[in-house]
C-alpha cells in the first residue's frame, strides 16, 4: 500500500472526528481533486501538474475506500435482525429497509474486493468490472433509501402522535444508515435496545411529560427504576406502557379481551377525595364526579385517528341525507332566500361553537367528550341528560338511515323488497366498526370523498345548466327567484327552516368526540375543525343556492322531501331538467353511499357516548367494556342491534314510526351545541379562577366567550321559534283536531321532554348541584404541551406571511 495512503490514515485519525464525518471529508476532498484535475486539463496545464493531482485523486479515492472495509458486517447483521425480529409495523417500510441494507451490504462487499485488489492483496482481472457492477447496486440501495425516508417522515412525522414519531423516528432513522449507531453517538445503541420492542428482550419504556411552569420536559426511564417524583411538578400525560404503544403480535381470541384501563397519571390523583354522600335519610346515593372525570380520562380506546380521518369524520356525520333530501323540504317552506340566509345563521353559531369544542377537546381528549363536559363543568344531571340526549340521537338515527337507504334502492327497482337491503346495510355498517376505530375512521375517508366529489361535480354541472350549457337546455339565470319568488310562508317559512338548517349541520360535533382516539389532537383538532366547517358551509351554500336556481320551491315533486325518499332530492329533480336518465341514477347512487356513511357514523357516536356514560356510572357498566384493540364492544353491538328497528321497513305504518323516530333525533343536536357553548364559558372563568392566563391553553377559540355567548343565545332563539312552529305549523290543516295538534307538538319537540325527565330524574335521585367554581377540576385528563416554544415558533413563521396567508390561517387553518 501506498505510504502516502498510510499517512492519510494516521492523519485522519488523529482527528477526532467520528466515521461518517471522515467520509464526509474524504469525498469532498476526492471531489475537490477531481475538479482540479479537470479545470488543470481544460487550461491545458503541464503533464507533470495533472499527473501529480491525479495520483493525489486515485490516493484519496482509495482511503476512502479502506475506511469503508468491514462495514458490510454491520449491513448483513442489521438486515437480518429486522427481518426476524419483524420490529417495524408497518411493513411495506420494513420491507424496504431490509432490501436496502441488504444492497448496501452486496456493494459494500464488492467494494471492498475492489479495494484488496488495489492495494495487491487479492490481483484479480475482473475487479474493475465488478467495482462498475457494485456502483449499480450502490444506486439501486440509494434510491430505495430516499424512498423509505419519504415514507418514513410522511407516516410517522405528519400523521402519527409527535412522542410516538420522535421515537419511531429515530429508531427508523439509525436502522436505515449504513454505518454502526454508535459512530452517530455514544448512547445510541442504548438508544436502540430500548426503543426496539424484541420478542425475546422487550425493555418497558415509561414516557412522561412533566410540566415546569408549562413547558414540557421529556423523560425517559425503565419502569423498574424508582423514580421520587417532585411534589410541586405536575405530571399529566403519559404513554403507559411498551404494550399499548408497539401492540405486540396477539392472536385474534385476545384482542376481545378487556382492556386494561390507562395508568392514572401522576398529580391526576391529587388532593382526591370521594364525593361525601347526601344526608338523605335511609339511604347512601350519591354521585362522585372526580370518579366520573378520572374514568372518561383514562378509558383504553385506541388513539389511531389521523387528521385526514378527523376531517372527513365530520364530513360523513354531516354530510347525508340533511343536505341531499330534507333540503327539498326546507326549501318548498322558506323558499330559496330563507334557505341561504338560515344556513348563513347556523353556519355563523357553528364557527362559535365548533371553535369552542376544539379549545376544550384539545386540551381535554377525553372519552364522551362534550357530554363529559357538561359533568365536569356544570351539572352532572345535565352531563347525564346531555350524554343520553346524544347517545339516543345516534342511536334512532341508525335505523332512519338506514331506512332511507332501502327506499333509496327503489329508485331503480320500486317492487323490491327493503328488508334484504336492511341486512346487507346493517351488516356493512356493524363489520366496519367492529374493526375499530382506524377501519371507521378510512371506511369515513373513502365515503366522504366520494361525496365531497360528488357535490363539486354538482356545482359544476349546475352551472352549466343554468346557463343553458347543455343541449337541449336554455338560460335559466335567476328566472325561479322572480316567479314564484325568493321567500315563502313568510317569517314563519324561516323558523321552520332554520331547524332544517341545524338537523343538515349535525354531526360536525363528531371531531370532538373523536379526540380520545385520536393521535395528537393538538396537530389535528383545531386544523381539522377548521377546515370542515368552511368547506361544509361552503358545500351547502353554494350547492342549495345552485338547487334553488334550478328548481322553483313549488315544484310538485319535493313536497315528499322526506329523509326516507331519495327520489324527492332536489339534487335528482334538478338533474332531472338536462331530460338525461344517467346522472339522476349516478347521483342516487351518491345519496345511497351518504346514507351509509351516517349509518356508520351513527354507530360510531352512539356507541363511544354509551361507553363513556358507562365510565361516569351513568349507563350499565357492561357497556364500558373495551377489549384490546380499544373497541367499545358492547356499546357497538347495542348500537347495532337499534338498528334491527329498520325492519319496519316492510310495515304500512312504517311512515307514522319513522316520524316518531325522527322526532326524537330533531332537537337533540341543539341542545348539545348550545351544552358546548356553556361549558366553553364555565371552563374559562374555572380557568382564570385558576390564576391560569389564556396564553397557557395550547389552541384558543378565535370567537372568545364572546362567540359561546352569542352561538348559545342564538340556538335559545331557534328552540323558542321551533315551539312556535310545533303549535302554529306553516302549513297547517284547516281540518286539524285538537289530536293533530298535540301529536304535531310532540313530533317537533321530543327531544325537549326526553331531555327535562333525564335531568330531573337524576337530579332527584342523586341530589346533585351546580358545580362550584372552585370545585371544578381542569387538572385529570389536561394533556401538557409545550405551549410557549410553540407559541415562539408559530410567532416567528407567521411573520414572514403575507397578509392574506395570515387571515386564512387565522380563521380557515
């Protein structure tokens, strides 16, 4: 070997730079050698001058490669410990990790018979043939390297919880490199002993973020190490166990067994006492609210939703038969001017409200969400009543969708019988959520999309028509806003639209109750709440205007607008002008995949509301049963067997229970919002009771307490207009018995009886009160976050926006 090779070597190690930074150096030197011998050749430099860089580059080159001698090893070792131990999850990138060490290690080893050669150990003809082999495979592992580190960011760093991702990363990131761990750092082989979960050694990791003066620092210690903790720190989050994070392989028996509930975090359990019983007489009830707030904070659902699943979450609950068929009915009452301007108003209380729960859920991603809002923050009665309020919305919601989607079927086939549609609906809806809530949560994905694509493609085709694009058409212009007008019924035809309005934008709330199982709710809540109450109110606004342009409000054939009869949308009528048979049938064919989609939200909310009022003692406690893979089991079958209540399909009185059904889910959804506008006001004057400033809470309410008053004010109003409408109906019978209109008042205000003899009833039983101030808890179930480095960071990025990103991230992202 050369000795000015050998001095090169000494050289560099007398340097105290670790292996990936000698190669580093040693290829930007060989470059920088290789330009030089290219810039002395094109300035036509003297022989000797080029020969001498030339033999300074082949020099170079070749230490470069003795000091890559022997690392194939660690490529071959690493490989094959991935592919038996089978430490990454997700398989496609474990996959492709083994192929690219595996590549690196071939050329590696061809490198290194290159190499020999060089220096005469091993005089071999065919080395130069098989060095230009070795470069192929070389950019054959490179290329597969890019890939996996692509997917690698996108998977974890984007869409998985920011703990997790940190972890995952790191771990991916060293067992990617072709070079040994402990050349990046001295610890990092710990590093990857404890963060890899192997079957035969499997290292307990306790992750806990401890909060000083609201700033997070991470620890990470076995959980065989006793740890003292500081009495004046607070702890509040934490991943409990190796177990629940890396889900190791269990068979499919086991994962319906029950769930062992997450450890009570340190400082949750602070100052706890049991509620003292009520001096009734001859008997102990009483209700323990710190009990209830500790049990919805440590339930087991799995947290595996993504921001896009949130999104489109939202999406599926709202998004249904609201929009595409009882529209029919709003706008044959109030015209096409009271429908804009109410779905103008409820969008407005919407932004307040949807704002308010992503403060709350945020900072509180705990099980039953809102309703567990209401025990905590203001009445226990009211958190019972609320929760039941909502759980019986989902839960007779099931069989009206349902339903819907079976006559929806007689579209093209009216002598079919709806029963077997019943089975094979029920059926598809109970095997997704039986999946869990990951399988809920792309199922969501999928339906929405469908729809989202649908109503643009709507908006677009009603454009054309309206402009007489199509052939046989002519300009329709705002020709029905003129003749038979733009307002209806007159103030009355606007009351009643506006609970139309409301029962259309039900289910945005969904993404709250979501949070428990959501990965970071930080990252996705506020973004994701956001961004689906504009493009839902977009979607309606823009899409009913286009209906109200095509189809006059008198039109014979949406005065059946019901949400049972899909042939009475105004969707199908107005595609039904162009004269042409297909698209009529293709959007059917959107309004039946609607139909399914809150079907399966349905049994997704009735069944994680039934859940967490059975963590509160407020339902049986069967139905807090979660097995492993965090399903709600039995609250997800009960939900389901609700459903059977669809076979009435087939009744001739089928139409009088649907009614009675409906009515029950009508009103039930303004009382959970304006629930949410109240505890929102009560949580922050807790919080500022607190000594806590609103620069502490990791997402604010862009609309303040101010907007929770003005949404819950607004929603008083529509529930007072909806009792004025109940006894004075827009279009009432002058035939009408006093039967007509006691049943007219029930159907319209159900759900306002339900929800006054849960409340009371409980409140008798229990005898419980008003929480006080000072005795509501913002401590068990609060997640930390580093809430001023955050709040740095975002304040440095947003300075370098334009005016109008700023806006549009302030109100819209």
């Amino acid at each position: 070997m050369d000795k000015n090779v050998a001095l090169i070597l000494s050289e560099l190690n007398n340097i105290r730079f670790t292996t990936i930074h000698r190669d580093v150096l040693l290829k930007f030197l060989v470059f920088s050698s290789r330009l030089a011998v290219w810039l002395l050749t094109q300035k036509h430099a003297s022989p000797s001058t080029i020969s001498r860089f030339q033999v300074l580059m082949r020099q170079l080159s070749l230490t470069a490669k003795l000091l890559r001698v022997g690392k194939f090893t660690q490529q071959y070792k690493s490989a094959a410990q991935n592919l038996l131990s089978q430490k990454h999850q997700d398989h496609f990138l474990g996959y492709i990790t083994v192929i690219r060490q595996l590549l690196t290690a071939v050329y590696m080893t061809c490198d290194n018979a290159t190499v020999l050669n060089a220096i005469g150990f091993v005089p071999w003809k065919g080395a130069k043939t098989l060095e230009r082999r070795a470069y192929r495979v070389w950019f054959a592992a490179g290329v597969l390297g890019i890939v996996a580190q692509v997917y690698c960011f996108y998977q974890l760093n984007t869409e998985r919880d920011d703990e997790e991702a940190d972890r995952q990363s790191l771990f991916l990131a060293l067992t990617l490199l072709p070079f040994p761990p402990s050349d990046i750092h001295p610890t990092a082989p710990h590093i990857l002993d404890k963060m890899s979960h192997d079957i035969k050694k499997t290292t307990d990791i306790k992750v806990e973020v401890a909060l000083a003066r609201d700033v997070e620092a991470f620890e990470m210690n076995d959980m065989s190490h006793t740890h003292q903790p500081n009495n004046d720190t607070t702890w509040a989050v934490s991943v409990p166990s190796s177990e629940e994070q890396s889900k190791e392989q269990n068979d499919w028996l086991d994962g319906f067994r029950r769930a062992d509930r997450r450890a009570m975090k340190k400082g949750w359990d602070r100052q706890y006492h049991s509620e003292q019983p009520p001096q009734i007489p001859g008997d102990n009830r009483y209700f323990d609210i710190r009990a209830a707030n500790a049990k919805t904070a440590t339930s087991a659902l799995a947290r595996e939703l993504k921001g896009r699943h949130l999104q489109m979450i939202a999406f599926g609950g709202a998004i249904g038969t609201g929009l595409f068929v009882t529209s029919g009915t709003a706008l044959h009452e109030g015209g096409p001017g009271s429908v804009l301007i109410s779905y103008m108003v409820i969008g407005a209380l919407q932004y307040c409200t949807m704002q308010s729960l992503a403060e709350l859920a945020v900072i509180f991603p705990i099980a039953g969400s809102f309703s567990a809002f209401s025990t905590r923050f203001l009445d226990p009665s009211w958190g019972f009543a609320m929760g039941w309020n909502y759980c019986l919305q989902w839960l007779f919601t099931l069989p009206l969708e349902i339903i819907a989607g079976a006559f929806t079927i007689t579209y093209w086939n009216e002598g079919i019988t709806k029963s077997v549609f019943v089975v094979i609906f029920l059926a598809a809806i109970f095997v997704i959520n039986l999946f869990g809530v990951k399988a809920y949560g792309e199922a969501e994905f999928v339906f929405s999309t469908i729809k989202v694509t649908a109503i643009v493609a709507f908006i677009l085709l009603g454009i054309v028509i309206n402009i007489g694009g199509e052939p046989t058409g002519s300009y329709i212009g705002g020709r029905y806003w003129v003749d038979p007008g733009l307002f209806n019924n007159g103030f009355k035809g606007f009351c009643s639209v506006l609970v139309t309005s409301c029962f259309s934008f039900t289910g945005t709330e969904l993404i709250g109750l979501a949070a428990a199982e959501t990965a970071n709710p930080r990252k996705s809540l506020p973004s994701a709440i956001k961004q689906v109450f504009w493009r839902i109110t977009l979607f309606y606004i823009v899409s009913l205007m286009l209906v109200s342009l095509l189809v006059p409000h008198n039109d014979p054939r949406i005065l059946d607008a019901s949400s049972s009869n899909s042939a009475a949308s105004p969707f199908v009528v107005a595609i039904e002008t162009m004269g042409t048979t297909v698209l009529p049938s293709v959007m059917n064919a959107v309004i039946l995949i609607a139909v399914i989609s809150v079907g399966n939200s349905s049994v997704y909310g009735s069944s994680r509301t039934l859940a967490a009022l059975a963590d509160q003692s407020m339902a049986p406690a069967i139905f807090s049963y979660v097995d492993k893979e965090g399903r709600p089991l039995a609250a997800i079958i009960f939900a389901s067997c609700v459903g059977l209540l669809a076979f009435i399909v087939d009744l001739k009185a089928h139409a009088i229970i649907f009614d009675w059904l409906l009515s029950v889910s009508a009103l039930a959804t303004l009382f959970t919002w304006g629930s949410i506008c109240l505890t929102h006001i009560r949580f922050r004057n807790a919080w500022a009771h607190a000594s806590h400033t609103l620069e502490q809470l990791p997402f604010r309410a862009r609309s303040g307490t101010f907007g929770s008053w003005f949404a819950l004010v607004g929603y008083s109003l529509i529930l007072i207009s909806q009792v004025w409408i109940a006894v004075s109906p827009v279009e009432q019978k002058k035939d009408a018995t006093a039967g007509d209109v006691v049943q007219n008042i029930f159907l319209r205000l159900m759900a306002v009886p339900i929800v006054l003899v849960m409340y009371l009833g409980h409140k008798l039983w229990y005898r419980t009160g008003f929480v006080k101030l000072e005795d509501i808890d913002i401590q068990t179930g609060r997640r930390y976050y580093r809430v001023h480095l955050m709040s740095e960071q975002d304040r440095e990025a947003r300075g370098a926006w334009p005016f109008w990103k700023k806006a549009y991230r302030y109100f819209c992202a």
